[in-house]
C-alpha cells in the first residue's frame, strides 16, 4: 500500500458489481499459459423463461486444453464448465487490485459467487485419475543402478580430523601422571627463565597429560584470557619469582 494507505474508490463510486468465482486449479494454471495472448475461452450466460434463474458456462479455448507434465504424458483438460451459482449472503465481499506504484483500487462489489466446474466426461476423468496416481507417488524411490557411479563422492575408512584426534588422544594415554611434587618443581623451573607460557609449551616441558597439568597450574597459575599476553599462563603473584629483569613485563 501506499504510505498514506489511500485507496481509490472510483470503483464504489461507480457502483460495479463483479463476480466471485473459485475454478479447478488445472484451469487456473491454463490461464497462466495464455498470458499475453488474449481470450482464453467463452462464457455464455442465458436464462430459461421469462423468470427463470441463469444458466452460466464456461468453455476453454482449445489451445489450452492440452495438460503436459503429468506422470511424462499429454493429456486434455475438459473444454465445457458449467457454473453453480450462489448467493453472496450476508457477507460484503469487494475486489482490490494493486498497481506497480503499490496503489490500492476498489475494481467493485462482489454481487454473484459462483464455483465454476468441469463438465463430467472421458477427458476429465481421465485426467483426475492420472493427478491422484502423480500425487499418491512417494517422494523417494529406490532405483536398481546397471552399473557403479564412479562420478561421486567416495566414502573413505576414517577422516584425517578424526585420525589426528585419535593421534592425540592416543598420545596422552602414553603419558603417565608424574607426582604432583615433580611436576610443580618442573613448572616452577620453567617459569624462572620465562613469565608467560601456553599450554602446548608446558606439556611438552612437563611430558604430562593437559587435565592434569591443567589441574595444577589452576594452584599455581593464572590463565590470561585478554591483553598482550592472551591465552598463556603465569604464577599467581605469591609464587613469581624470575630471572634477569623479565619480570619487569608488569
């Protein structure tokens, strides 16, 4: 709509009453195909007697009877459709249409409802039994190959991420667990000559498995998680004790 929601009402003021009327889908999708190209078929509507109600029908333009895509065949869409008409009711139904420039339009009143439907015969019944088998077919069907795909992807034994998991979780099972008291003399060693370490560098100075040097460096250490020195680990104040003038880094 537009930013003001104004709504042309030329159509009330004008008075026009439109029908209102539901159609078999196929039909619809026939209409698309013709766009552009005119008239898609004829509506008759005559009255028998002088009172008598009104008998409406619509006949398909040849051209457009042809249905394609349905289970690969051709088949043909019934030409003749005879409306049943009904009241409107109680209700107050109107058409709106929309342009490009988003501006909304009464086109009228909804006067007369009608359903417009295919005359029964061999074309249409034909046609509803190929539309339920096409809709009664599974989505996945299996399907015997005469010969290997060698064009797609091929399975392998195991990944190389899974294969350098089970590397280094084999590693730390050939890690036995030192006493705490050895391993502390060797963190405490380390942290002399440098103040910052990552974790990759202590297990390899300690040769321990990460849980459990983890385990003691949360006693003795603190893990930096932001600044210069991100993701390394030094002694708590009451432990530093450095070499040379290093630990001037604070």
């Amino acid at each position: 709509m537009s930013e003001k929601g104004e709504v042309d009402l030329t159509g009330a003021k004008q008075n026009t009453g439109v029908w209102l009327v539901k159609v078999p889908k196929y039909l619809s999708q026939q209409w698309a195909k013709a766009t552009g190209r005119g008239e898609v078929g004829k509506l008759r509507i005559c009255k028998k007697g002088i009172q008598g109600k009104a008998e409406v029908s619509f006949t398909l333009n040849e051209e457009l009877t042809v249905i394609e895509g349905i289970e690969d065949k051709t088949v043909s869409a019934p030409r003749e459709h005879p409306f049943t008409m009904q009241s409107v009711g109680g209700q107050t139904l109107a058409v709106f249409t929309e342009n490009s420039s988003d501006k909304i339009a009464l086109e009228g009143v909804v006067v007369q409802r009608a359903e417009c439907r295919p005359a029964v015969s061999e074309s249409y019944m034909r046609l509803k039994r190929l539309q339920i088998e096409e809709s009664s077919k599974p989505v996945r069907l299996s399907q015997q190959l005469q010969s290997p795909v060698t064009n797609n992807y091929k399975p392998v034994a195991n990944h190389t991420s899974n294969l350098e998991y089970e590397r280094k979780k084999k590693e730390e099972g050939k890690r036995a667990r030192a006493d705490k008291q050895q391993v502390l003399d060797m963190l405490f060693s380390a942290f002399e000559k440098h103040q910052y370490y990552n974790i990759k560098d202590l297990v390899d100075i300690t040769k321990q498995p990460v849980i459990y040097l983890k385990e003691i460096l949360r006693d003795i250490g603190i893990y930096n998680v932001k600044g210069t020195h991100k993701n390394t680990w030094e002694l708590k104040p009451e432990y530093r004790h450095y070499q040379g003038e290093e630990k001037t880094d604070e």
